[in-house]
C-alpha cells in the first residue's frame, strides 16, 4: 500500500505544480481549439424557428424515453409498485432460486430440504437492488437538482417545472430499459465481481442478433465516452463545484485552499473506490438516503410554512407550461428548457446507471429493471420539484429572480431560497453541495473503471492505474477551472447516448421476453401463496 501511495505522490505533485500556473488558461485555450468541434457537435441545436432551437441529443433522449414508455406498455406507470416490493426484498426469495424452484409443482416435504439451503447466495451479483439504486441515484442525484433547476427556472419560467416532471416520468421507460440489459448480459468473474453496462449488451446483445461488428464499434465508442465523463463532468467537475462552495463558505482566500480541499476529497474517495462497488455501495445506500432526506425535509418545512401558496405555484406551473408566460420562446421554450433539465438530470438514456445495476444479485435481469425505473422519479419528479416549489413559492414577489433572464450560479440562488425560511441553511446546502458532489464521484470511477476494464483488461494492475488518475483529477479539478475540458467531459457524458439509445432500440425485443420472465416468476410465487404455500422470503 505503501508503494501504491508513494507512486499517487510522485504523479501528483508535477501536475498540481502545473496546475497552479497562470499558463492552465493557455492550455485551456489550446484544448478548446482541438475539442471545440467535437463539444459543439454533441450539443448543437437545431433550429426550428428564429425563436428556439433544440440539442440533437435531447431529441433521441426525448424519443428513445417516448419509444420505450409505448413499446413497453407503460411500464413506467404499471412497474412502480412492483419495483417497491422489490426494493423491500418482496421476491427476493425467487430472485435467487427461481420461481420454479421454490413454488412450481411442489412435492411433499420438498420446501424442508429447500429452507435448509435458502441462504446460500446462488444468484450472481455483488450488491442488493437497494443498494445498486442507491450507487447509480448517487451518480445523478446532485448539483443538477440544487443549481441546474434554479437556472432552468430563470430561463424557462415556472412552467419548466412541468416538462421537466414529464420527462422524468418518460425517463423511468428508458431506465428499465438499459438496467435490465446491463444485468442481462453483465460478465461475473471466477472471483464473483461483476463487469457490465451497455458495454457487454452492445457487444453480446447485437452478436446475438447478427450484428457483431457494429455492436464492438457502439462498444468501444460507449466505453471510451464514459471514460472520458468520469474524468470530467463526473470528477472534476463535482471536485471543482465542492471546493468552490468549501472556500466560500469558510471565506479561504488562498490561491491553495482549492488544491488542499482536492487532496483531502482524494483521500477520502481512494477509501472507498479502492473497495470495488461494494464499498461504493455500502457508502451510498447511506449518503444518498440522508441528504436526500435533509433536503427534501428542507423543503417541506418550507412548503408547510407557506402551504397556502402551493395551490397557487402549482397554478403558475401549469399556466407557464402551457402559455410560457412571456418566456422567450414561449410553450416551446418553457417545454424546451423543462425537458432539457429534467433529461440531463436523471442521465435516463445515457447507459451510466446500466453499469451500476449490472452488479445487483438477481437470476431475473427485468427485477433490477423495475428497480432502475424508480431513479428518475426520485431524482426528477421528487427531488427537482421540491427545488422548483420552494423557489416559485418563495419568489412570488420577484425578490431575488426575474423569469426570462439567464442566471449562472444556480446554487447560490436555491440557497437564498430556502435562507428566506430557514435561516442559514447555506450552511447545510454547502455540506449538500460537497457530500452529493462526493457520491457521484465515487459512482462515477466506477463507471469510468468499468470502460477502463473493457478496453485495457480485467486485472488489479488495470483497476489501479485508473483509479490513481481518477485520483489525480480529483485534485486538479479542486485547483483548477479548466472551462473547455469540463465542457468536452460533459459532451462525453451525453454522447454516451448515441450508442445506447441504438443498441437499447434493437434490443428492446428480448427486454419485452425478460419482462415476460420476471411478470411469469412473480405470479407463480402469488398463485403458489394463494394456495397456501408458505412464504419463503422470510428464510432468506
């Protein structure tokens, strides 16, 4: 270990001298001059008339989470409360053994000789389906909901709020989609680690269909544009955004207050990536239920203190979705601005979560499927509404935002917000800020070192190698702001979608007989109860 951290240093210590000289705005310039064209691809808008434009990428987010919610019969909606029967651990009984096994056709005495061997652990997979939710909610669950629903608000309004609720519960189709593929076509170890995500669907799932060429190059594509995001929109980004909130709340003037808060963040996320996503896991099923929760509390103290506003923000929310209320663009705009930031946030379609949910302990790949489909509910339809309702609530006199006008710096908005009720809550909102920032790094390394793996090759050697970068960028992230390579990242990120939306599409057959499987098993396990058999779960 010793010799591991000696090496970390020696990489460190030359980049982070460089990093702390004037010429990281000439390199950033440099970079943006060779990358520019490939960020402005990703996101280039199309136009549909002088008045608005809409990002290419958007509409296959968009269209891909619409083809889904109809292909699969509304799963979004008929899947919720199986998904939360199975996060309670419901059929987790089946899960392991098979339906079959447990409650088809039984013999006398049977179940005695299944009870006494219930416990051993025969279905692949590292982590719980609460625990995989957790890792990929980590990922996504953040900045986006405390900065990126106050600054769509000031562009689209209100009447954001509504669009970005739609394309969250759109994004629920999409989730379960790709979650129930990267468990389908995961690679489990001899040791028992889990290797997945669109990666192996890509490549496994289109060789099946007689398309392996295309299926390697959507792969290799898929693995190198989540590298480079981990790096990035998933590191330096959150590294960045974290010490920024630290100094300004502590009021640290030094030029090295950033690189110092880098190497303590570093520290603390080689504790538990060095782990593997178990530790992540163990890490984030406790962090992602207790911010959310404090925040969310926040927030409802709030709405309780002004209860008699909520019927009229609820008001103004549905009259600006629909009429855009003198926003520029007006309906498309709002609709625009409010799908934009309910799509981005939740990442559905973008094939991040599908690495995370691969490594959950299932027989069943749709089980984990309908567990993805509660992510963009959490993130979006709970969480980035709560946001947009107390800042609507909050702001019914203009006192701190005019609609229509662009601002940039979403947190310290959202935190005036919640400081006209709850005094000082910055401060908590900081420690939001830097403890959400901190889970999605670590989710992020994961999805990182997996398309690390599928490149380079399975091996400690190629697991520490990546790690130690991803360590580095943790603290050059905090020292730093390179605009241009954040922005190259963060188009690596969404260029993701490509790959997947396509694979996904073509594959969509075989998620519909997994569906089927996993829908087979459950009523098996129901019409085996109504007969009186006992219920197994509790012997697990």
């Amino acid at each position: 270990m010793k010799k591991y951290l000696l090496s970390l240093l020696s990489v460190l210590l030359p980049i982070l001298t460089f990093s702390q000289q004037t010429t990281s705005e000439k390199i950033d310039a440099i970079f943006k001059e060779y990358t520019g064209w490939f960020v402005e691809g990703i996101f280039y808008e199309i136009p549909f008339s002088e008045t608005f434009s809409i990002p290419w990428v958007l509409i296959v987010l968009v269209g891909g989470a619409l083809y889904f919610t109809v292909y699969f019969k509304f799963i979004n909606i008929r899947g919720f409360r199986t998904a939360i029967r199975v996060v309670q651990g419901k059929y987790e009984d089946i899960e392991k053994h098979g339906a079959d096994t447990l409650y088809g056709d039984s013999t006398p005495n049977e179940h005695e000789n299944i009870i006494e061997t219930l416990r051993d652990d025969s279905a692949d997979g590292e982590v719980t389906h609460f625990q995989a939710l957790t890792a990929a909610l980590s990922a996504t669950v953040g900045l986006g909901n405390i900065a990126g629903v106050a600054v769509a608000l000031s562009i689209g309004g209100p009447g954001a709020t509504f669009w970005m609720i739609v394309a969250g519960l759109l994004g629920m189709a999409s989730k379960f989609a790709e979650c129930t593929l990267g468990v389908k076509y995961r690679d489990v170890a001899k040791d028992g680690t889990v290797y997945g995500g669109p990666m192996y669907y890509l490549t496994k799932g289109l060789k099946e269909k007689g398309m392996a060429g295309f299926g390697k190059i959507l792969a290799i594509l898929f693995a190198v544009f989540v590298i480079g995001g981990s790096f990035g929109g998933g590191n330096m980004f959150q590294a960045n955004q974290a010490a920024a909130q630290f100094t300004k709340l502590f009021d640290l003037q030094s030029d090295d207050a950033g690189m110092y808060f880098g190497f303590v963040m570093a520290g603390l996320v080689a504790i538990v990536i060095i782990g593997g996503i178990k530790r992540i896991a163990s890490v984030t099923e406790k962090i992602v239920p207790f911010m959310a929760g404090i925040y969310v509390l926040a927030a409802l103290i709030i709405l309780g203190a002004n209860f008699t506003l909520i019927d009229d923000a609820f008001g103004l929310i549905y009259d600006g979705a629909f009429t855009g209320l003198g926003i520029a663009g007006g309906l498309v705009g709002v609709m625009i601005q409010g799908i934009r930031r309910g799509a981005f946030s939740n990442e559905a379609g973008v094939g991040s979560a599908a690495i995370a949910h691969s490594a959950v302990r299932t027989k069943y790949p749709a089980s984990e499927g309908i567990v993805a489909l509660l992510e963009p509910f959490v993130d979006t339809v709970v969480i980035c509404t709560m946001t947009a309702l107390v800042i609507v609530i909050t702001n019914f006199n203009g006192q701190f935002m005019e609609y229509g006008v662009p601002i940039k710096e979403g947190v310290e908005l959202t935190a005036m917000a919640f400081d006209t009720v709850i005094p000082h809550f910055s401060i908590v909102l900081t420690l939001a800020v830097i403890l959400f920032a901190f889970s999605t790094m670590i989710s992020w390394s994961y999805y990182g070192m997996q398309g690390w793996v599928f490149l380079f090759g399975k091996g400690k050697t190629s697991d520490l190698v990546y790690k130690i970068l991803f360590l580095v960028f943790v603290v050059v992230g905090s020292s730093i702001s390179l605009g241009a390579v954040i922005d190259f990242s963060d188009a690596m990120i969404f260029a993701m979608v490509v790959p997947n939306i396509i694979g996904v599409v073509i594959l969509a057959p075989i998620i519909r007989r997994e569906l089927n499987k996993y829908n087979d098993a459950i009523e098996v396990k129901h019409e085996a109860l109504e007969e009186g058999a006992e219920d197994l779960t509790e012997h697990m």
